[in-house]
C-alpha cells in the first residue's frame, strides 16, 4: 500500500471531531518533516 494511500486510510478514519482531525494532521506532518530532515542530511537541535 502506497504512503499516500495509508494517510487517506487514517484520516478517513478519523473522528468528525475537527479539533482530532487537526491533530492527526499536525502529527502527519512532522513525521513528514522529520523524514526530510534525515533524508536530507539536516541535524536536529
């Protein structure tokens, strides 16, 4: 399954609740930011 797809899966499967889907999209998005980081060759502070 493609990572786009599994991130559709989740967030499909998300709550009504707006505040839980902001929440879930904030958490995708530092995993995002911390596979760039690696990929990328950055150091953390």
């Amino acid at each position: 399954m493609s990572m786009w797809a599994c991130v559709k899966r989740w967030l499909s499967q998300a709550t009504c609740d707006k505040t839980e889907l902001n929440r879930k999209i904030i958490r995708i998005r530092k995993c995002f930011d911390e596979a760039n980081d690696v990929v990328c060759g950055r150091k953390k502070k």
